[in-house]
C-alpha cells in the first residue's frame, strides 16, 4: 500500500493536536472544578531543564502547522522559546492548529513529494526531502512536545489518560 506524503503529514498531525485540543479542554475543565488557575500550568516543567508547558504547546503547533508549510516552502527554521503564553492563549493556538492543518490541499502538499526541503539550525543546514523531513525530523519533534504537555498536565493532577492522548484514530471506513 502506497501513503501520500498528505497522508503522512495533515492527518497524522491533525489527530493529535485534536487530542491536544481536548486535553487543554479537560484541564480547563479540571481546574474550573478545582478552583485552580490554568495559568500555572504555563511554566510548569516535568524538569528544571526541560522547556515549560507553554512552549510544549507552541513547539507543537509550530512543528505541525510549519512543518507542513515548510513542504511548500523548501525550508524550516525550529521555533524560538518566547513565552510566557497565557492558558487561553494556547487553547487558541491549537484551534488555530485545526484550522490550519484542515486547509492543506491534498493535491498540494503530495505535489512536494520528493522536494528538497532545508532546516536551518543556528549556522547549521540540514539537507532533507520533503518526506524526510516529516518522518525523521517534524513528527518525532511534534510528538515529543506534544507528549510532554500531556505529561506535565497529568503530573499536575489532570484526569487525562493514554486514550485522551491518542485521539480519533483513523479505522478502516465500516
């Protein structure tokens, strides 16, 4: 069976920050049943040198919305730590990540099949192809924020589980 580098791409992505959407949805849930404010949750580290929650988040999103983007482009540049970024503001950005992903044309994106693809790191470039780079640098770097947000919320308290993690998964149609 052939997979499009759609396939591997928009819908891969788009079931987790899915996910993604409904787990900040349940720790907005958690906290508004705690009394608790969301907003601690924004510099919350599973480790003193790991990056906070809100960059998980935005780590995610950019991994997911730019590394598609990128296979238009031919090039991708990491995302910066900024923050911090308000509870709200993070909830947007993962909508605005649905948005998004749902835009990408199937014909488009297959159309970059085979496309050279560059990832600037500091002085450092990194030769890709467009499939390349979406499965050995985009997806591992996604999943790797996006886990790591869930982590640090279920290690706060939040009554998420391995299922909340995982989305609609994509069956055979019945």
């Amino acid at each position: 069976m052939a997979i499009s580098l759609y396939d591997l791409s928009v819908p891969t992505f788009l079931q987790t920050v899915t996910a993604m959407a409904g787990i900040l949805d349940r720790a907005a849930a958690h906290c508004a049943k705690t009394g608790k404010d969301p907003d601690d949750f924004v510099e919350a580290r599973l480790f003193a040198d790991m990056a906070p929650f809100h960059f998980q988040i935005e780590a995610a999103w950019h991994h997911a919305v730019c590394g598609v983007e990128a296979l238009r482009t031919g090039a991708f540049t990491p995302p910066a730590l900024v923050g911090p970024v308000p509870f709200t503001a993070l909830r947007a950005m993962i909508a605005d990540a649905e948005a998004a992903l749902a835009a990408f044309e199937r014909d488009e994106i297959d159309g970059c099949a085979g496309k050279e693809l560059d990832l600037q790191i500091g002085p450092r470039r990194v030769a890709f192809t467009a499939e390349t780079f979406i499965v050995s640098f985009s997806l591992p770097n996604f999943h790797f924020h996006a886990v790591t947000a869930y982590d640090i919320l279920r290690s706060r308290g939040v009554p998420i589980g391995k299922r909340d993690y995982e989305g609609r998964l994509r069956t055979r149609a019945g």
